[in-house]
C-alpha cells in the first residue's frame, strides 16, 4: 500500500512540475534593461496564442494546421503531415513529394507546412524560439490580418513579418546576400478596399545574427506597441523600431509557416539532400503577451 502511495505522490509531483513549467515564465524574453514597458505595467500571457510544445501533438483548439485555405506557394505544398509536436518543440519539416501534384493549375514539387493561430489579437508583445531548417525554403513568425466575412476598410491586409529567413540562397541579388543570417523583418499594408483612406506599401527592418539562422535558436520578438510603432527585438535586445505604412489597428494572427519562394527558387539538385534534422524547422516555444496594470 505505501508503494502505491508513494507511486501516485511521485506521480501527482511530476504533473504539477509539468503544469507549472508550462507557463512558468512571468515575462517576455528580454536582457537586462531591455524591458520596454511603461511604468505600473507587467506583461500577461495570453494563453490562447501561446505554446511550450509539451505535449505529444499539436493543440488544434489553439493551432490551424490544413492551411485555412491557403495550400501554399507554388512549388511549395502546405503538408500537414509535415507538422509535428515532439521532444518538446513543434517541427515543421521540409519534403520532396514523390512526384508533382497539380493544383489550381500550378504544379507542386516540395512539401512544406502552415501553422496558424485561431486567435488573434492587437497590440502586445509575440516572441518565439525558433532554428531555422538549413534548405532553400522558408523558416518564419510573423503576424497576419484575415479578412474574411470582414467588411468595409478593415478586409485590407495588414502583416508583420517578425522573422523570415531561409537555410540556402539560390538568389544572387544583393539584397538576399546575408538572409540567411540575419532576423528580417517588415510591415505590409496592401489590397485596400477602393474608397479607403489607406495607403499601400512596405516598411522593414533587419537585424544581424552573426551567423547562419540554422546554426542555433535564437529569440525573435517584437513590440506591437501601437497601430504606428513597431519594435523589434532578437535574443532579448532592442533592435529596430518601424513605423508601417498604414495603420496596425486590427486584429492579427500568428502563423509559423515553411514555404518556398519564388524569388529563392528551387536548386538544380531540388534542394533536399538533407538530414529529416536539417530539413527541419524547429519552435521550441511561442508565446504571446499583452499589458496589464496590475492595480486597475
């Protein structure tokens, strides 16, 4: 009797350990002094658009993992037999199909993978750990509008790239020199309903790494501070702030998404010949934080 005893207390210990490491951490990820929150104000998790990864799938009342419409960017398929919840970290796997698929008359060669949010907010601080696979697609976080069943000036776009990089350059442009190694971020405003007093365009960011984006995890984070101040953040240290091209004053949602793009095409040998491991984009954590003054 006192083995079983023992044996369900030991049990009940390493449930509460897991509970508690869970969303143990009280505040976003910053160095010292680089808290840029206002006085009389802490940070709050905002559970529903946060994850450890701890458990054995992936959390489908806080994750959309089919697309949500969006099958992917040619000749890159969103896959979700390509996304996992394991060891701890949500993996995002590169692939090869086994032969082309045509969809929406466009034909599909590589396998990637789209992971969305179901919830969305505003204004807040979003972060991730997140090592980037070492191929020529995609390793990102970043934060999206949706539009639909939306009317009026608010179906336009609003995005805020926090993260977009990719493991091998097959572009020789100058701008693509150092992506990958460096945290690329950038504000878009487009598809603006006629009549809307808005205007479309692009403000980005970048901050460097110092080495290659596949190499290590690092922290990228941003301040969305208010619909016309954006601050960037890696491994906890202020880097840039931007102020977009229109107004971010609506709701937006995270993705973590491999894709390809077609201004980084695919390489004559087809880009795979890669262990699973370095095929393989990996978020150790997300999580999303809003203000709060703990005296109202």
């Amino acid at each position: 009797m006192k083995a079983i005893i023992k044996k369900q207390n030991y049990l009940s210990v390493i449930i509460l350990l897991i509970t508690m490491t869970c969303f143990a951490q009280q505040s976003p990820t910053f160095i010292d002094g680089e808290d840029p929150k206002p006085d009389n104000t802490k940070w709050k998790l905002v559970k529903n658009m946060s994850d450890e990864f701890n458990g054995t799938k992936v959390d489908e009342e806080k994750w959309q993992i089919s697309g949500q419409g969006w099958i992917g960017r040619a000749p890159g398929l969103f896959l979700a037999d390509n996304v996992k919840v394991t060891n701890g970290s949500l993996q995002i796997t590169t692939t090869m199909l086994p032969k082309p698929i045509i969809k929406n008359n466009k034909e599909f060669t590589h396998g990637g993978g789209y992971v969305g949010s179901r919830n969305g907010m505003t204004y807040g601080y979003y972060e991730c750990e997140m090592k980037a696979n070492k191929t020529f697609m995609s390793s990102t976080f970043w934060l999206i509008n949706e539009g639909k069943n939306i009317k009026g000036c608010d179906k336009r776009t609003t995005e805020l790239d926090i993260q977009e990089c990719v493991g091998q350059i097959t572009n020789d442009a100058e701008w693509m020199k150092n992506f990958d190694q460096a945290m690329n971020s950038n504000t878009h405003s487009r598809n603006i309903p006629e009549g809307c007093n808005y205007i479309k365009g692009s403000e980005k960011s970048g901050a460097t790494i110092g080495a290659k984006v596949y190499n290590d995890f690092h922290v990228y984070g941003v301040w969305w501070k208010s619909k016309d101040e954006i601050l960037f953040f890696l491994d906890g240290k202020f880097q840039s702030k931007v102020k977009p091209p229109s107004d971010f004053d609506i709701e937006m949602y995270l993705r973590m998404v491999v894709e390809t793009y077609d201004w980084n095409p695919v390489p004559a040998d087809g880009g795979m010949a890669y262990s699973k491991e370095d095929r393989t984009t990996t978020y150790n954590w997300v999580r999303s934080w809003t203000l709060v003054n703990p005296k109202k």
